[in-house]
C-alpha cells in the first residue's frame, strides 16, 4: 500500500499538552500526504470574508528569494515568503504531511516520491505553476551559486528528478528516508515564477511572484510590508483576508505594546514575556502546541569548546534551572535531561547531560589552566532584553570561578547568523526563542549531523551521522528508536549543544482574531486567518 492520508476536516485541540501527547502516540511513521480541508480555528464562528490583519515580525527578511529558507517557527522571514509563495507541502501540528501547492506527495518504499501537484494552478504573473516550475526552483536551490541554506540537502536527490507529466514528477534518493516529506516541508517548499526568477541579475532584484494566497503590495524594508488578497489564489474562498499587513519590531517589549494597544493582530512569544498584558481588554494568548528546546551553540573549531571537558565544566558551572528563572523571571522550569524531552516517543532516562556541580566544573577549570588553556570564552547573542539578561547571568555566575572569564557581546539581530555561522565569530552562540521539532526530522539532523543546516558550531562525529541516517532510512520504528537512544548517547558524551530548558511557543493576539492554523515549527498558515465580529479568543 503506498503511504498516503485521506482528506479530512476537524478542529484542532486547544490545549498544548494534549497535542504533545498526540505528537507522542504518534509513530513517525513513514511518510506522507494528501489533501487537506481543515477548518482549524480557535473559536466556533464560521469565517468572515474581508478585514485585514498587521502580524508582527522581529526582523525583516533581506531577499524575496524563495530559496532562502529557514526556522518555520511563528513570526519569522519564512512568514512572509509563505504567503506569497504558499508551501508545496507541510507538516501539521500532529506530525503529518499534508498537502498544500501540491495535491499530495507519496511513496511505495521511501524511496521514490511522486508530487503530484493540484490543477489549474498559475503564479501571479499568469505563468503556470507547473513540474517544470517546481523543477526549475529545486535545480536553483541545488545550484551553490544561489547560496541557498538548503542546497546540500536539494542537490543530494535534485539529479534524479523525472517530469512524468505537468502535474507530476518523481524524485529517487539514495536511500530510503521516511522524512524526506518532513524536510522538504521546511527546507525547500516554496516555489517562485521561473520567469521572474530567470529575469533577476542579483537577489535583491528578485520580485515576489508566487502562487499563494498572498500577492506583494508594497515593502518599507525593515519597518513593514503591506499583502493584498490573490483573487486567483486555488483554494477559494480562501485566503478571507483582504489585507494582510507584517510589522518589524526588533524589541520584544515594543511587540507586545503595540498589540495591546491594537496597533498589531498579534506577535509570537512567550507567557512570561507577556505578564499581566495577556490579561488587557482585547488581547488573549494562543498556544502554539509544538514543543521547542532552549539550545546555545558551542564553537568546536576554534576557543575553549573544542575540548569537551570546557563543554562539560559549563553545563556543571551554571544551574540551568536558575539560568532559566534568570531568563525569563518565572520558576518552575523543568530542564532537558537530553534532546528529546518527555513527551516525544523518543524520550529516555540511560543518557543525562551533566548536572550542576560547581565542584567537578571548578576542578575541570583548574586542569585546564594547568595545561595553558584556562577557560577563557566569547558569549554571542543578539540585542534583546531577555537574552540581555541571560547573557549577564552567565557573566555573573562564572565569575564566581577561578580561571575563568567571560566576556559578552551583543550584537544586532540581523547580524546573529553572520557572526555565529558565517563567520564563527564566538564561543558560545546563544539564538532567542526555541528549537522546535515538530517530528525529530529534519531539525536533527539540521543541528547534529556534520552537514546540518543549523549546525552554527560545526559540531562533527562520523557515527552521529550514521546513526541519524540509519534513523531516517528504516521503516521499522522500533530500530528507529534504537537509532535515536544511541543519538542521545552521543549526545551526553559529546555535548554538542548547550540545551538548558524547554517550552511551546505562545501567540499573544487581539481577542477578535480567527482562523489560527500553526504548521510546521508553528508558522500559521495565512489563507485561514479572518477577523471575528466579536471576540473569538479565549482568556488562558
């Protein structure tokens, strides 16, 4: 039987923690989509046409360039490209494939995939959103030339493709990869007018064309964008919006003032950043039910972390539990014992990273010193109030050690990925927000494996590799949990992350908004949202 699901409607599950279990019961399962007609709002009101929405972004993106992908999280440079380009594929808050551009995308074996793509599709520009179009994007992304984040992953499958038709095509890996539907959902699933793209010199002369339910009307870079409604857009009467508007502000203080005081529909972040204001007339929160990991990156090519007795004195130095109250001025956080947390089918007790010891971790600072390297390390993040903090209690506490010094550097969050991965500028680099995994693929491999698109610190293991392959190429589940545990092994004993809390993201949004759909690490999909005629939230 080939891997496929049937077409469905429902309403998603409100509470988080229901979802995570669902997230959990859920076998990983080979792979797979189909179609998919969700009505998956937070309220019982049928949608209304009409209104427009201001979501507020933190930075800006530099390029309409659909092969420039990144984190698929909520309030990120992928929301705006998503709504001009929409996703061929993506993956729901249950860990499912569905079909978005694409009607569906299946597989015999794992092996070999077949997309076939829904009809009578056309880009803005009236040209046909074809196999040739789609071909025609991945062979760019494959392409080093384009720079593309993703351009390992595309080019090792993009020379096998085969147009079957204009509406289908095939694509054989080396291997069998029951996540190659999860990757492509968030490493290469926008598809721009090959005419448009073929007529750009430079990347900043690319324009926005695409096919989603979005179609470009005006951009002040850095400060805010303005969408119009795509009266052409395939799934009618979608998308109900007639405007959809995104906001850069930088400072997450300002984010939530100016959805307070109505000036925005709604930005991402978390409880404890919104405080009483979640409590204001007019405002609720939303969960958005995929869990995420608090991680820093440890530099493993250069500085203090490449010898893994730095990494295990600094997981023993500071106490992450109070690294995390210190954080987000809230208690009660539970830190990770390893990278999947309790409620992944892959959570296991035998592999723990080390726990505070202020002892071991000063003796680990005097052996190191005694061999000429004391611990002296860079800490890196960007310029927000949170990671401000954070930043200074590191400083704080590893103050305390003898042989010790740790300087901090702030820097712009536009410039955070050049000065970590371009550059390796650092020796800890601290990224705001949460890793989420929704389904271990393709976020793993992404930070684990050699190759990994997220790997800012070069992290490096031949074995870890294997078994993150092993674990994507097999169709029984019990061998992919064994893939896994020894994954976490791995984990405990290299340290190549530094993990230091958990948490689901939150949306803190007027109380008149509907039509939430989080997809893939919680990016909404844009062609549900409506405005309500009255509130439509609850209060959590």
């Amino acid at each position: 039987m080939p891997f496929t699901s049937k077409r469905r409607s429902g309403t998603f599950l409100t509470s988080g923690r229901a979802l995570m279990m669902a997230l959990a019961l859920a076998a990983a399962g080979p792979v797979v989509s189909g179609a998919i007609a969700t009505k998956a709002v937070a309220d019982d009101q049928q949608p209304i046409a009409g209104g427009e929405m201001t979501i507020i972004n933190g930075s800006d993106i530099t390029s309409w360039d659909p092969a420039l992908t990144n984190g698929t999280y909520p309030g990120g440079p992928m929301d705006v490209r998503d709504a001009i380009y929409g996703v061929l594929v993506y993956i729901d808050v249950n860990g499912k494939i569905q079909g978005g551009m694409a009607e569906s995308l299946t597989s015999e074996d794992a092996q070999t995939w077949t997309l076939k793509l829904r009809p009578g599709i056309t880009f803005s520009d009236g040209e046909a959103y074809d196999a040739e179009a789609v071909k025609y994007n991945w062979d760019r992304m494959a392409d080093p030339e384009t720079m593309a984040p993703t351009q390992a992953f595309v080019s090792s499958w993009d020379k096998s493709i085969k147009i079957i038709d204009p509406l289908t095509l095939t694509i054989t890996l080396d291997q069998p990869n029951r996540n190659f539907g999860s990757q492509l959902a968030q490493q290469a699933p926008f598809i721009g007018s090959p005419k448009e793209l073929a007529a750009a010199k430079q990347k900043s002369d690319i324009k926005p064309v695409g096919a989603g339910p979005f179609i470009f009307d005006s951009w002040d870079q850095g400060v805010s964008m303005t969408l119009k409604r795509n009266p052409n857009y395939w799934d009618q009467p979608r998308p109900y919006l007639d405007t959809l508007n995104f906001k850069i502000i930088p400072e997450t203080n300002s984010r939530i003032a100016t959805v307070v005081q109505g000036g925005a529909t709604m930005m991402a972040g978390y409880p404890y950043q919104f405080g009483s204001n979640a409590e204001a007339p007019g405002v609720a929160t939303h969960e958005i039910p995929i869990p995420g990991l608090y991680r820093a990156f440890f530099n493993q090519t250069s500085g203090p972390f490449t010898d893994v007795r730095a990494r295990k004195a600094f997981y023993e130095a500071i106490d992450r539990s109070r690294l995390m109250q210190a954080y987000t001025q809230t208690g009660g956080y539970v830190t990770p014992n390893n990278y999947f947390t309790q409620v992944s089918p892959y959570y296991q007790t035998e592999y723990n990273l080390p726990e505070y010891n202020p002892e071991d971790a000063q003796k680990i600072f005097n052996e190191l010193a005694d061999e000429g390297k004391p611990f002296e390390m860079k800490l890196v993040t960007y310029s927000n109030s949170d990671l401000k903090r954070l930043a200074s209690y590191v400083q704080q506490v590893m103050s305390a050690y003898k042989n010790v010094k740790v300087d901090v550097d702030i820097v712009d969050q536009a410039m955070l990925t050049t000065t970590c991965k371009d550059q390796l500028n650092f020796d800890l680099c601290v990224d705001g927000g949460v890793l989420v995994a929704n389904g271990a693929e393709p976020t793993i491999s992404g930070h684990l494996a050699s190759d990994g698109i997220y790997n800012w610190g070069q992290y490096s293991n031949p074995k870890m590799d294997e078994e993150l392959k092993a674990a994507s190429a097999t169709m029984d589940d019990a061998e992919v949990k064994a893939d896994y545990l020894d994954v976490q092994k791995m984990v405990a004993e290299d340290l190549p992350l530094y993990i230091f809390g958990s948490e689901t993201r939150f949306l803190l949004l007027r109380d008149n908004t509907g039509g939430i759909v989080p997809s893939d690490g919680g990016m909404l999909q844009k062609q549900y949202l409506y405005v309500c005629d009255d509130a439509c939230q609850a209060k959590k």
